[in-house]
C-alpha cells in the first residue's frame, strides 16, 4: 500500500496529536485479530475473487485523488480503508470476506470525522453536558446561572472549552464499546444497546464532572476547584465510563437470565486446531486480485505525478475599510473578545451596529476566511453557535430577497428568530463563497472541494445580520427594515468578498 503512504502518516500525526483520536494507533491490531480469529474457517474456504472488490479499489483510488487535489487528507484517510476492503474482496470473494466484514468496518474508527461533521456534533454535546451538569450543582442547592455553554458560579465562569473536556473521549469509546460489543457472546439486540448507550454515557458522565466542579467551588473555593480541574480530567469520565459499561453488560446478562460468568460471555477465544477429517482449500490467485494490484499500481504512478495548484488568494479590500456610513445608516465598530477569535480562527472580519432613525440598532458582522481548509479556519455556523452563547432558535426558514442580488442572481439567506430570556432577535445569514450564496452548510463544503480541485480557490465568508424585536412590534416592520439594510450594504461586499 505504499501508494497510500502519505495518508498512512496523515493518520499516525492525527492519533498522536488529537486526543479524541488517540485510540486510533490500536483499531489495525484490533482489526488483524478479529481477522486471525476467523483464520480457521477461512483455510476452508475457496478464493473465489470478485470483480467487485475491483471496483471498490477503483473507487477508493479516485476518491484519494480528489483529496489531494482539494487538499482534504481525511478523504485520503476514509480512502485508504476503503481501498484495503476492496483489495481483500477482489483476493478472497464475498463467501470468505463476509467473515471479516465486521474487522474491516472497525478501520474506518481510525479515521477522524469529518471537521464539520465533528464541530455539530461537539456542539450538540455541549449543551446537553452543561444543562445536566447544571441541574446537578442545583441538586445541592447552589445557585448557579447557564448562558449556552457558558456556566456562571459566582466565584468563577466555567468556559466552553472546560466544559466540553471529558467529551473528547467519546470517539475512543465509542470505539472501545463496539470492541466490547464484537466480543461480546449475545444477541445482536444487546450487542447493539451496548455500542449505541457510549454517547450518552460519556455525556452524563461529563456532566457529572461538571457538577463536581460547581460543588466543589460553592463549599472549597475557586483555587480549589482549579486543582480538581487538573486532577479531575476527562481520562477519569472515560474510565469511569468504562466501567459503566461493563456494569451494563453484567445487568443485561442478567435480564436476561444469562448463567455463564463474564469472562465467557466476552471470551478473547482464538481459532480452532485444524481437524484433519476437514481439508484445506487450495489457493488460487483470482484475477480479480491482479486487476486490483494494477489499479493500485497505476494510482500509484499517477499520484507521484500529480501536481497539486497553490492556492489563489484573489485580491481584495480588508473589511476594516467597509464604510460606516451607508445611506442613512451609521455604524459604531467593535471588536471581538480574544477567546472567539481562537477559536473562529477567521483572517479577517468585521462587527458593527448600524443605526438609522430612531430604531434598534442592526448588527452587522461579516467573518472572511483566505482558506477553509482541514488545520486551518473554517466557517461556524450560527446554527451551532448561537445555542452556545444562550440563544434559543425558534424558527429557521430559508427566504429569498428577489429585490437583493449577488453576481445577477436573487440572494437567498436563512432566516431565523432566536430567544434569550425576554429578548428576540431577527437574524438573516448566509455563505457567500467564491461568486456563491449558499444557505445550506453541506453544500458549502461540497463547492469548497469542487472550487480547490477546479480553481484553487477556498476563501469564502459568513455575512450574518441581526436586529432585536420590540415587545409588540410589527415583525413585518422590522423585517422590512433590516431588508432595506441588507440591499444597501451587499452591493459593498463586492470588493471585500471576491467573486
């Protein structure tokens, strides 16, 4: 497989950098024994070769190149796992790679999701750990205020980044548990319920850290907690989540009134002596087999060959220079607060609040980024954002602006109304990438891949505008409003936002 070497490497760098994926060094070894353990019903059976498993190499090699050419190493990786199922089903046939589907399907665990896919995830954890670790410090009678991801103590703010630490350990086990579950000698019923109740363990165990935390600053004080902080890390919520696995395993054994000890139900057993009454099926090389070795041979001359584009970086104003006077409207700067600027890791950006008349002033933030890209930027969707910072979405539609357009073409934005308290907010945003307006983030990602394989070009930017609702007001009004705004300022995007 040296043509995958390069992706072999990408994935060793993710497992020794990234903790969530920490566990991804062991998935090959796990996968190699589970085939080993299959070795004695394979030497029974014949090698029949599929032309299938051809095409799945085919497949994999194609998806490889596309992500080298978009510079998106995890395709490579999910290509690799991909490439080396194929290969075993153009050698061995469906018959005899049935056995080892399971051993196969446990590569793609050493593979980290993707960034998008991750960050919605992550995000929707979040929350839930911080609600049910706040309904735990209230348990004791402490109080305690939740502003999204964000936990007030009093004596200190608990941030998203320590409140989301133990989750970090969901991917290792959740790997772990279908381990457990592949060994586990039980129907498939219970083997399910085991791998699936990882998450919400690892999240109510998180929780529970959580509420540690706030107790113990309510009764031993700030330095205190900072130490249990270090102590109490997200290792001990997955040991701890371990082991509630295993309590789980031990009470489904007995619902079900299962008489044979633990260690026979997850019984490591290895493959049986060969019974000499049985004979071994001669080996024949398939020319399946062949053909995959020479689709892998021609990747592999290909893929040394292959020049990737550096990427464009087409000019433009910087957006500290967007005027703050447009029409009527008069804008007052502002900056973000360092610890989002971490973590949007954004190149370029602009926050103001325009104001017109006597109105509520119109939030105008514009997020530009030079390159989306794995290890670099990437857009955050305020659908996932705003819940963090306390918001409650109460609507989200898309809406067309026929009488607003961008490159010709009417510009449709999300439209959503979002709650804190009291407090409600008209929000309109949208991507606006490379000559696009994209409404939907998964189509974004798929013209950020097409655009670096075809233009070389991966810079795009997030335009959000906002404008609270008055108790009693015409939302009509108000959207009008902000309506009239939006088709004043996006005519100046142009030189900002590149085509």
């Amino acid at each position: 497989m040296a043509a995958f070497a390069g992706d072999i490497q990408s994935l060793y760098h993710t497992w020794t950098s990234q903790e969530e994926y920490s566990h991804g060094i062991l998935i090959p070894f796990i996968s190699a024994f589970l085939i080993y353990q299959k070795s004695d019903r394979l030497q029974l059976l014949p090698f029949t070769g599929s032309w299938l498993g051809v095409g799945i190499v085919l497949f994999g090699v194609l998806l490889h190149l596309a992500g080298r050419m978009a510079v998106v190493s995890t395709l490579g990786q999910y290509a690799l796992v991909i490439a080396l199922a194929g290969l075993f089903l153009a050698l061995m046939g469906w018959q005899a790679f049935r056995l080892i589907i399971v051993a196969m399907a446990m590569l793609a665990f050493m593979v980290k999701l993707p960034t998008f896919i991750y960050h919605n995830l992550s995000s929707e954890l979040q929350l839930i750990s911080s609600q049910i670790g706040v309904w735990f410090i209230r348990l004791f009678d402490i109080s305690v205020y939740l502003e999204g991801n964000v936990i007030d103590l009093g004596a200190m703010k608990l941030q998203v980044v320590e409140a989301c630490n133990g989750l970090r350990y969901l991917f290792p086990l959740m790997a772990l548990s279908l381990i457990l579950a592949i060994f586990y000698k039980a129907s498939f019923w219970r083997k399910a319920l085991v791998f699936l109740s990882s998450m919400p363990i690892t999240v109510l165990m998180n929780s529970f850290r959580i509420g540690a935390i706030g107790v113990t600053v309510e009764y031993w004080g700030k330095e205190m907690a900072e130490g249990f902080l270090h102590d109490f890390e997200g290792w001990v919520v997955f040991m701890a989540a371990f082991l509630v696995i295993f309590a789980e395993i031990i009470l489904l054994n007995k619902l079900v009134g299962e008489k044979r000890p633990l260690a026979e139900v997850l019984s490591l057993e290895l493959p049986a002596r060969s019974d000499p009454a049985q004979q071994r099926q001669p080996r024949k090389i398939p020319y399946s087999f062949y053909a995959a070795l020479v689709v892998l041979a021609l990747f592999f001359a290909a893929s040394q060959n292959l020049k990737v584009g550096d990427t464009v970086h087409p000019a433009r104003t910087p957006l500290s220079q967007f005027p703050l006077a447009v029409g009527e409207w008069f804008g007052l700067p502002s900056r973000l607060d360092p610890v989002f600027l971490q973590e949007l890791q954004l190149d370029d950006y602009i926050v103001a609040d325009y104001r017109a008349g006597g109105g509520k002033p119109i939030n105008f933030y514009v997020a530009y980024y030079n390159v989306q890209a794995e290890g670099e930027g990437t857009i955050h969707s305020p659908r996932s954002c705003l819940p963090g910072s306390g918001w409650r979405i109460k609507t989200l539609t898309q809406q067309t602006l026929p009488d607003i357009q961008w490159s010709g073409t009417p510009v449709e934005v999300n439209r959503a109304i979002i709650a804190k308290d009291q407090q409600q907010v008209l929000v309109y945003y949208w991507l606006q990438q490379r000559g696009r307006v994209i409404t939907n983030e998964f189509m974004a990602k798929w013209w950020i891949f097409w655009d670096r394989i075809f233009r070389n070009r991966t810079d795009g930017a997030l335009v959000r505008v906002m404008v609270e609702i008055e108790p009693f007001a015409d939302i009509s009004v108000v959207e009008q409003r902000l309506q009239t705004f939006v088709a004043e300022t996006v005519p100046l995007l142009h030189k900002h936002i590149p085509d």
